[in-house]
C-alpha cells in the first residue's frame, strides 16, 4: 500500500486525508483521487450564502525531507510513501488559501472516478444547505435498496457505486459491505447502515450527491420534481428502510412542521433560522478559540525551529 497525506483549504479551514493506492500513483490518478475525495467533502460542507463551486487541483507543492520545506509537485516520483502534499485550488473571492499548521492526516477511504465519465466536469447545481448525515444516510438507504427490501444486498451496493461512477483504488466494495454486515447475515439493515455512515461519512455523502445528480437515483426513485438538489418534501420521504422509531415519529414531525423538510431540519422557516444563527454562533466562536491556539502553537514551533513546514 502506498499512502499520500493531502491537505488543502476548504471555507477557511485545512483540512488533510490519507489516501491509499496499490503503488505510487500516477500525478492523474493523484488528481482525479484529491478532486473526487475534496468536492464531495465540499459539497457536504459548503456553508449558506456560498456558491457551488467544483472543487479542481491548480497547483500541489511536496514537503522535502531532505531539503526541510516545501518544493513544487510536478511528477509522481518526488512522491514517497507517507508523504505530505497540499493542494491549491484557483483563486477567486469566494477561496483564498492561507498559511496555518496543517492537521493531522484523516483516514478516509480513497476513491476515484472515471476519466470519461461525466462527473468529472459536473455542473454546479446545489441549492441550499446540505441536509444532516442523519438524513443523507436515510436517504442513500433507500434509493440503494433495490426493491424497498428494508435492507441492502451486496448486488445492491455494488450497482450504487458503479452508477455513481465510484472506483475504489484500495479498498473493494466487499470489504466495505463486510465492515457494513456487523452480524454476517448477508445483508445490510438500516441499523447496521447508520453504524457504517457514522464510520465513513464521506462514502455516504459521496453516494447522497450523485445520487442527486441523477434524476432518479441508483434504484429508480424519483426525487420531487420542484425540490432543489437534496430537499425532499417530508411527506414523500421514503418510509421503507426506516428505523421503526424513525416511522413513529415521522406523522408528528410533519404535523409540527406543516409537512415540509428544510435543510435537515423540522419546523417552520423561523425555527430553523433561529437554530442556525445560535449554530453560527457557537461555530464563530469556536473557529475564534482555535486561531487563538494555533498561533500560540505557530510562535512555539518558530520559536524552537525557526522555519516550519506550513501553508
């Protein structure tokens, strides 16, 4: 196995994920994996006011071990196994990268997506914010669910990936539906599927964006015509595969909202905006405690070594 540590900047934070290919990768198997992994993380995580922009590589530069800083990534054989890269993407008013330590390295699982396939220039069209895990995972669940079964075969889950255009360079979907079917049954059930999505997030939100950009999913459910890309009106959300507490209380949230789903949330308009601006708040405030920290760490670290490998 040989491992990359890729970082970037995404809404003005670093973010940094390991990713896994059989052999050094080549720089457009490097490309395709960054670019496939980030846009879904960007889209999952794109706050409100900012516009859908798919995420592409500009430039990467390499940490060099021996030269002790940060040099130009133009070929795949300045790459050593378990070294660190960072990617830029272009400049706009909406991104700007900026230098700050950059985290520890994520495991994710590494995926890729075809070179002819459409999805590598995909058009922007998210509107809106994207719902909770909780509803994205739901929401997988059942358009992977071939028949509204209540649960997913391994037939199922390996259709969902190939018409979402997802090719693992590691990892193989038998490794990832045994790590989902905790019990060996053969199957997946919805309990089973919510311990998976909190495990790997981004395998979920990568399966939840494109199937959105399909007009009917990977098991032939239609999405509401007049929704935006991952709004769905409460009423029409998918009852088979659901937690049965989930189906006890889906009649009293649309009663307490008056039947609609805004953003991953339930209630009126007013309700989810006071939820968000108290969000907002705490995020604000915690972003302003972190900056605190890491610059307190930055004059440590400059302090006892006088340069550092940061962006």
């Amino acid at each position: 196995m040989f491992v990359v540590s890729c970082g970037t900047d995404l809404y003005g934070r670093k973010l940094n994920i390991k990713l896994e290919f059989p052999t050094c990768p080549t720089m457009t198997e490097i490309i395709n994996a960054v670019e496939s992994q980030f846009d879904v993380t960007s889209r999952s995580t794109r706050p409100a006011g900012y516009p859908d922009t798919p995420f592409k590589v500009q430039t990467f530069q390499v940490y060099d071990d021996i030269l002790l800083r940060w040099v130009d990534l133009y070929s795949s054989a300045q790459l050593t196994n378990g070294c660190q890269v960072f990617c830029f993407q272009p400049e706009s008013i909406w991104h700007s990268d900026s230098q700050g330590i950059i985290p520890e390295a994520q495991d994710c699982v590494t995926w890729t997506t075809p070179v002819d396939s459409p999805r590598r220039s995909r058009m922007a069209t998210d509107a809106g914010v994207a719902p909770a895990l909780s509803e994205k995972l739901r929401s997988v669940f059942y358009d992977i669910d071939f028949g509204n079964k209540g649960y997913i075969l391994y037939a199922d889950l390996r259709s969902a990936f190939a018409k979402a255009d997802i090719e693992f360079t590691y990892a193989t979907v038998g490794e990832l539906f045994t790590m989902a079917d905790q019990n060996r049954s053969g199957h997946i059930t919805y309990d089973e599927w919510v311990r998976f999505a909190i495990q790997y997030p981004s395998i979920v939100d990568a399966l939840f964006f494109r199937s959105r950009d399909t007009s009917n999913g990977f098991a032939g459910h239609s999405m509401h015509p007049q929704q935006p890309m991952g709004y769905m009106p409460m009423q029409q959300m998918p009852m088979q595969g659901m937690h049965p507490t989930q189906m006890q209380m889906q009649p009293s949230y649309t009663q307490q909202s008056g039947g609609q789903y805004y953003g991953g949330s339930y209630g009126g308009r007013d309700q989810v905006a006071s939820e968000y601006e108290n969000a907002k708040r705490e995020a604000d405030a915690a972003r302003l405690h972190k900056e605190m920290a890491e610059a307190k760490e930055r004059d440590a670290w400059d302090k006892m070594h006088g340069t550092s490998p940061r962006y």
